[in-house]
C-alpha cells in the first residue's frame, strides 16, 4: 500500500511538472515572438523631438484593444496558477512582479524587467538593447549643457541606455528633464527622489521605461533653453508641473514609482499618446491624480490606448484617477483607498473597462460614486461603452455604467475576466518605489 501511495504521489508531481513545463514552453515562444516583431517595428534610429503624421501614430495603435485586456487576464491567471502549485515561493500572483522579483540576482539581470510589462505598453523596451549609465552626480547645473555624469545628461543621449544611479540622492531640477528615445530609468537598490523642481517630459519620442522612482512636489518652470538631444536645444514655455508629462509618445511604461504633491498632474498623458502601461505606482496628497487626454475637440486623442494595472491610489486623493478622452482605457486590479469627489472620469465618448479593482467609497455620501462624466446629459452619455465587471464596491461604492451592455466587444474582453477582486490586496501589496538591497529578493 505504502509504495503505491508513493507512486501515486509520483506520478502526481510529474503530471504537475509537465503542466508547468508546456505552459512555460509556451510563454517563452509567445514573449520570443513579441520581441523580435517588437525589433523589427522599433529602431533606435528612430529616436527624434519631431512631430509625427497621423499614420505613424497609428503604427502603435492596437486595432482590437479588447485583446489585449484578455492578454493581461492571461498572464495573471498564469502566474496565480503557478503560485497555487507551489513553484513561486515568492509569488504574489502579479505576473510583472514575478517576473522578476524572485531573482535574488536581479542587480545582474536588470535589463530582464524590458521583458515584463504586460497591457498595451508590453513592448516598451526602454533602454534594453544599450549600455548601462550610472548617473554619480544629483546636479542639474545647466539645461542646455548638462554635466557628464548627471540624469539630464543620460535622458538626452541619442543612443538606447540603461539609466542606474551610483548611490541614493535627491534630484532638483532646474527645468523639465526632456527625454529621449530607448532609455531606461531604473532606480532599483538605492533611493532615488526627483523633487522640489521641475520633473519628466516624455514627448515625441518612443520606448521608455520608468521604475523606482519617488517623484514628489514638482513645479512650474520654463521660459528658458533646453536640451533635449545632443544635437538640439530649444525655448520651452512654462510647464504644468506635472510629476510625469507624457505627450505625443508611445510605448511607455511606468512601473513601481511613489509620486505626490505635484503642481497640475502625477501623470498625463496627452496629444494622441497610446500603447502606455501604469502599473503598480503608488499615489497619495494629490489632487488631479492622472489626466489621459488633451481636449474634447482633440479628435487624435481617439487613439490613445491605457492600461492601468496593480496602483494604489491612497491617502489624501481626490480625483482623476484617472480622467480620460476618447480612448481605451483598460482599468484593472487596482487598489481604490480614497477619494473626495470620485475615482475615474471621462468626457468625449472613452472606453473605459473596468476590472477587478476595489473601489472604497469615502464617508461622504455625495461622493459614492466611482464614476463621474463631466458631460451631465444623460443623452449625450448614455452610449459611452463604461463597464465594471468584477469589481468589489465597499461602503457604499457604486459604478455607473453605460453602453451597448454584454457587446461583443466586452464579451471578448471578458470571457476570462480579471483576477478577482480579493486578491487585489496582494496584487498591490508592494506598489510604489521598491526597498531592493542586491543580493535578496526584491
């Protein structure tokens, strides 16, 4: 009896062993094929501050998004499952974090995060295919001339980089640090604040990766000369003061930072962004959280595509979280802790899917709402495709939904549907700037 139990149990774990296996075979092919599709569309040759035409803008659009909120339920479903089987003694069931957050060799495989975003800013590579910069210097002593050494001098490089920083320091930046194409900021293992100043401008340009980062208390700045390559400066107009300006941009990721207290927006993205990914930031002590589109008359915003995955939207907020236009804007397995007026908004007829996030309604009874339109005609709304499937509404919470009901559309995206909702606490459990020490897990 004792040795067929034994056998049993066997049998049991080579089963598993092959289960895992196909499936791991399977995503390796599916992540091959993305990157070299990925490299043949991108060169770094590409990189410019130019104004592109509306046909290379929608080079990057996705022409079924539905697909690709399917493909982010995949890859959590896939990494839950393997937890369920033990094989991730660190998973958490965040398939971008345990992608690479069980390596306790992480500080010699940087360049592997390139292969974890998920959503419709999958295929940001940042500066995956450079050579790594280690900023030494915290200064920004001249905007036009930056000192070798300093991150505004990295940013602007016309080459893919791999942005790291030497040791912890505080940035203050005398006006917006002006990216350019294929880089990387990767904060990861020391303490890294971009404050008190001026802080990111993503324009024009593609492929960014921005992770661990404390971006705080940003300011207007502006009416002054900056570089934004090492063949081009310009006049720059006063900026927002937002904590991370995307505009006019396109594969972009956003991963792991704290960002608060800004002058106008943590992030906006603006002027027919798309393929962008914001995952498991950490906001508080803001307003105007995230503003996802330029105008209602700036027609180019429609395609815009976002994908909103694993935040946490905490302490002391109180709206835009996030406001969109005319887009598509996948909203998936957040953290909702607070609000004072309402969590997501939208005007101009945007597709906003909603998906496993815990809304927590705010003691207040006129502020219940999770969903506000800024268009108060009922007539003029009533069609906008705004869908909540899965969430948990606490206190009182409740999302107003419109559109087409169970379209063919929302039926693709949600044949599989978001993790549930209960798991969002451990799906969010780390959001914000991460505490790496090398040589541990992360």
């Amino acid at each position: 009896m004792a040795v067929s139990v034994r056998w049993l149990s066997l049998c049991t774990m080579l089963v598993l062993m092959l289960f895992v296996s196909v499936n791991c075979s399977a995503e390796k092919v599916e992540l091959k094929n993305r990157f070299e599709g990925a490299e043949k569309l991108q060169s770094p040759k590409n990189s410019s501050m130019e104004i592109r035409s509306n046909d290379a803008l929608n080079e990057h659009v996705v022409e079924n998004p539905d697909e690709v909120a399917a493909m982010v339920d995949m890859s959590i479903r896939n990494s839950t499952e393997r937890r369920k089987l033990g094989f991730f003694s660190c998973g958490t069931g965040n398939p971008i974090d345990d992608c690479w957050r069980c390596d306790r060799n992480w500080h010699l495989h940087r360049k592997s995060l390139a292969n974890c975003a998920i959503g419709f800013g999958r295929n940001a590579v940042g500066g995956r295919d450079g050579k790594y910069y280690v900023v030494s210097d915290p200064g920004d002593y001249d905007a036009v001339n930056p000192r070798p050494g300093t991150l505004r001098h990295a940013v602007i490089q016309d080459r893919p980089l791999w942005i790291v920083f030497k040791r912890d320091m505080v940035i203050t930046l005398k006006q917006e640090l002006i990216m350019n194409s294929f880089k990387t900021i990767d904060a990861r293992g020391v303490n890294v604040h971009i404050a008190n100043g001026a802080c990111i401008t993503i324009q024009y340009v593609t492929n960014i990766i921005i992770h661990g980062l404390h971006i705080h208390d940003c300011k207007p700045t502006g009416n002054a000369m900056v570089r934004s390559s090492p063949s081009h400066y310009g006049w720059r107009t006063i900026a927002d003061g937002d904590g991370i300006s995307i505009f006019g941009a396109s594969h972009i990721w956003v991963d792991h930072n704290s960002l608060s207290n800004c002058a106008d927006g943590l992030i906006d993205a603006i002027m027919a962004s798309t393929a962008i990914t914001v995952s498991n930031n950490y906001f508080t002590h803001h307003n105007e959280v995230m503003l996802l589109g330029h105008s209602d008359s700036y027609t180019r915003d429609k395609v815009m595509q976002v994908t909103i995955a694993y935040n946490h939207f905490g302490e002391g907020l109180i709206q835009r979280m996030p406001r969109c236009r005319h887009g598509y804007f996948h909203v998936v397995n957040n953290d909702y802790t607070h609000w004072e007026m309402y969590a997501i908004g939208g005007s101009a007829n945007p597709t906003i899917n909603s998906q496993g996030n815990r809304y927590l309604a705010p003691a207040n009874s006129f502020a219940k709402e999770v969903t506000k339109r800024v268009e108060m005609d009922k007539n003029m709304w009533k069609h906008w495709n705004w869908r909540s499937e899965g969430d948990l509404m606490l206190n009182g919470a409740y999302f107003t939904p419109s559109g087409a009901g169970a379209a063919a559309s929302y039926a693709r995206a949600s044949s599989l549907g978001a993790k549930s909702s209960s798991m969002v606490a451990t799906l969010t459990s780390s959001a914000g700037a991460l505490a790496c020490r090398k040589g541990r897990q992360c």
